[in-house]
C-alpha cells in the first residue's frame, strides 16, 4: 500500500482537502481522507502540495505521429480510401514514442483517447489508454472507445485534389450515409440470418467493424469546427439514432444554446495557435467558458501533435483566462473528460474504488511555472522529480 499524505487535495468531486490523504492498493485508490492511520504501507509526503487526479486529453493522436521523425512515424491517416472504419489505431501506435513520458512526466497526463487523423470522412476506430507501459494491449482501457468521422475542409480537400469524392460538403455527408444504410441493412440481414442460415449476409470488414456503433456500444468522434458543420454532423447523428461527440467545436460558442438544445457533449481545441486554414476564422480561446456557461459538458484537447500533449493545463489556463471558471477548466481536463468518454467509473477523480492515477504538483497546475513532483498510474510511480 502507498499512502499520499499532507496534500491540498482537489478530488474533482466536490471535495477539496486542504491537508489531505490518499491511500492506495492494489492499483486502486481505498481510502481518501484527512487524517489516514500509516499502517503497513510505503508514505509519500505531499508538503503542502496540489494533489490531482491524473488528467486526461479526450481528443488526440498520441503514438500515431511519433516525434521528430516523418514519414517513418506518420500513420494516422490511410489517404487512399474515405471510409475506413476497419482501421484500428492500436495497430499504429507506438508506446515507446518519448511524447508519452512527457505526458505524463511533464504535463501529468496519464490516459488519453487516440485515433486516426481527419483527412477522411470515417477514419476508423479510436482507443483509450494508459500514457505509461510498452506493450499497447497491456495499456488499454477501452477498445475501440469511438469512430472518427471528418467534416468540413479536411477530407474534401484530400480527396478533392484526387479528383475522388468527397470533393464538397454534400460529397462528405452522402458517402458518411452511404456507409451507414449500408451498415444498418448489413445488420438487418445478420439478425435475420439468426432464424435462417441462408439470409446470412457475406462477410464485410467494413460493416463489421460499424455494428458496435450502431448497438451503441461506441460513439461518433466529430471532428467539425464551422457551425455549419457542426448542424451537419448533429443532423446525421440523429437520422441514425447514433451517440456521437462533438470534437474541435471551434465555432461552437456561435451556436451554444443549440448544441445544449440537442443535448451534445463536446471536446474543444486545440485553440493554440495560428489560424491556419479559412475554418478556423472564429477560433478563440472563450469557447470552452462560453459552452460551459450554456450548459454543455465540456472537455479540453491538445490534439496532439498540433499541440503537445503535456501542454494539456497550460489549455486548460487559457480557457480559464478567456472566461471559463478555473472549477470548469479543471473539470474539461479530469472528471468531464472522463464522462464524455463514458470512463468515470474508472478514472477523473480521487474517489475509493477508481484507478490510482493520481499527480502531485509543486504548485497549482494552471501556473505557468508548475511542474509534477510525481505521476502515479495504476498505483505505480511513473515519474518522480529527484
């Protein structure tokens, strides 16, 4: 057992410890309190210092664009077909890519979901997992956690220039619904084969691989930035009773109420940087606070590698200076996160019965200067500054 004591603990649960204690077993935290009995167990002195649970970046491409290297290390987008469902990123991820240990050493990440980029309509399924280990199927949490799906100028553009479809925003959405009647009659044939052998559909990757979508075993990954887009990806999600987040929600602040209207979670960013393409015009930092304030669920993403990934807090600071409460702030990047990927049974908060991923800071981690003391995951110590 590891008993993490005198701590300014923020559980992301309603509760702050001003000078607090976590104890851990077994991978699990068991105890959280202010004064634990030191029985038996390995003591961690916090000092005074931020006690989180580990953050979580909702949204990025961890492993699938390994650093300082191109082609050899670029594998998240499969350009030669827009629909790609089949494609799982756990085949293309590569643990041992140094942005894992920044995560969790320099940013105090400690689980992320990663997939496919957006260059087509449906890139294929995404998975959440751990930031420490060396085996990918040792650090997986959920698998396939969503399938990512692109609108707007991404896949029109990659495609367009092949002089293949989608070459517009109509293009995008009917070849998205052409899978999915597809999927849906698929699935039809495969229920009715269960009462008769010879309606059995031929088996098709493809269609295999979108009928936990449509059991809703799995959401849709949006990626949309113009409102428009948005609308769009809303009204397919609904015409196939699919679950689905919006992801980037760049221009999202412009259609609030209609996105709380519809009841959609969304993961915002990366709001660092220039605005490098025309769907971008209206990115902000204040769409985060200005969602939340509409009364969206909201979580905050790096991208990554648009943004690094340890980066994570510093986005989240951001949104807080544009307006977003630091309570809002910290829970786009702990327990929101962890609910929008339908994982809060398991990790976001300092809770008894979830996993011990937990971080101490040397300050609060929205100062520009705060670095992690240690980062625990799964009641392991990943990284301790000497």
């Amino acid at each position: 057992m590891i008993l993490i004591k005198n701590g300014k603990i923020l559980t992301m649960a309603g509760q702050v410890l001003e000078s607090g204690a976590v104890l851990v077993d077994g991978g699990k935290i068991v105890a959280v309190g202010a004064n634990l009995p030191e029985v038996d167990c390995q003591v961690i002195d916090a000092n005074d210092q931020y006690v989180l649970p580990g953050f979580i970046d909702a949204h990025c491409h961890l492993g699938m664009w390994e650093s300082g290297i191109g082609f050899e290390g670029d594998d998240g987008n499969e350009f030669t077909d827009p629909i790609t469902p089949h494609l799982r990123a756990i085949d293309a991820i590569n643990p041992m890519d140094e942005n894992f240990e920044e995560a969790r050493a320099l940013g105090g990440v400690t689980l992320v979901a990663s997939g496919p980029g957006s260059a087509n309509v449906m890139g294929g399924q995404f998975v959440a997992l751990k930031t420490y280990g060396k085996v990918m199927d040792e650090m997986i949490v959920k698998e396939p956690i969503a399938m990512k799906i692109a609108f707007g100028e991404n896949p029109k553009r990659f495609y367009g220039e092949k002089g293949k479809s989608p070459r517009t925003r109509m293009g995008t959405a009917a070849e998205l619904r052409n899978i999915l009647f597809k999927a849906k009659d698929y699935q039809a044939r495969l229920l009715a084969s269960e009462n008769d052998p010879s309606k059995k559909p031929a088996f098709d990757f493809k269609l295999e691989a979108l009928q936990g979508l449509l059991n809703k075993e799995i959401h849709l990954k949006a990626h949309a930035h113009r409102a428009d887009d948005i609308i769009t990806a809303i009204r397919i999600a609904k015409e196939f009773d699919l679950k689905m987040t919006l992801e980037h929600c760049t221009e999202g602040h412009l259609i609030a109420d209609y996105i709380k209207q519809e009841g959609y979670q969304v993961i915002v960013g990366p709001s660092f940087g220039a605005k490098t393409k025309f769907e971008l015009q209206n990115k902000t930092f204040e769409t985060p606070g200005v969602l939340a304030q509409a009364g969206v669920k909201v979580a905050i993403m790096t991208d990554s590698p648009v943004i690094p990934l340890h980066h994570l807090n510093m986005c989240a600071a951001l949104s807080m200076k544009a307006g977003m409460t630091e309570e809002d702030a910290l829970k786009a990047i702990t327990i929101n996160a962890a609910e929008i990927l339908e994982l809060d049974d398991r990790v976001g908060s300092i809770e008894v019965g979830k996993d011990a991923d937990l971080v101490i800071w040397d300050r609060h981690p929205f100062d520009l200067q705060a670095r992690p003391v240690m980062t625990m995951i799964d009641g392991k110590v990943v990284h301790q500054l000497d």
